[in-house]
C-alpha cells in the first residue's frame, strides 16, 4: 500500500520506496490506518479485501484484518473505509508495510477531490499514524 507524504512535523518516523514506514527509534509502536475503499461491481455479491502488516518484508502472524466492501448500487460505487491499529516491537531502523489483497478487480483505493456546496476537503485514499 502506497503511502504519499510524512507530516513535515515527523520526527524519527520516515516513507522510504514509497510504502516502507521506516523507524529510526527502538520502541514498541502503534501503527494505525485509515483506507478507503471503493468498489465499482455491480451485482448482488459483496466481496472482501485482506489488510495485514509486514516488518522488514515478513508478514506479522494475526495482523490480517477482513473487511467487505459492499457492491454499486444504483450507479453509485460502493465505499467502506477500513480502520484498525496494531502495537508492533521494531528495533532501530526496522521498517513496516500494510499490505493489502482483494479478488475483485473492480475494488480500489480512492482518493477523492475537494467538493464544493458544501465545502469539503480531499478524501486521502490511505492515511497511517506511528505513535
């Protein structure tokens, strides 16, 4: 999972190679996302998407989490948005990845522009917090 930018006020936490959450500190972390799906099939059937973590490219045992995205109806996709954190023991420079895993094509991550009437702001399709 992509992740574009750290907050300028980060310290000790670094986005290398675009989707490693790299940590310069030893210490036992709580890593928290917020992902919004979409998902564009029609039809009556929902279908699920995987979200896991990896630390230094090895998969976490019990860090999946399911979550179903509801199919289009009436034109309009369907849209969920998965939440879940997970505390983590990383030593000095070890870094995390959230992976994720769907067998629906028609499901993405969506990122959606400022509205206006009324004003809202952008929709991030994917936001991680490291405390």
């Amino acid at each position: 999972m992509n992740i574009g930018s750290t907050d300028p006020n980060s310290t000790g936490v670094s986005i290398q190679s675009g989707n490693q959450i790299k940590v310069a500190n030893a210490g036992t972390y709580d890593i928290q996302y917020s992902v919004q799906f979409t998902n564009t099939a029609t039809g009556t059937g929902n279908y699920n998407v995987d979200i896991w973590f990896r630390v230094n490219g090895v998969d976490v045992a019990d860090s999946n989490s399911i979550f179903t995205i509801p199919n289009s109806q009436g034109g309009i996709a369907g849209n969920l948005i998965a939440v879940t954190c997970l505390p983590l023991k990383l030593n000095a420079n070890d870094y995390v990845q959230i992976v994720w895993a769907t067998t629906n094509t028609n499901i993405s991550i969506a990122t959606v522009s400022a509205q206006s009437n009324p004003t809202i702001p952008v929709t991030p399709g994917v936001i991680v917090g490291v405390t």
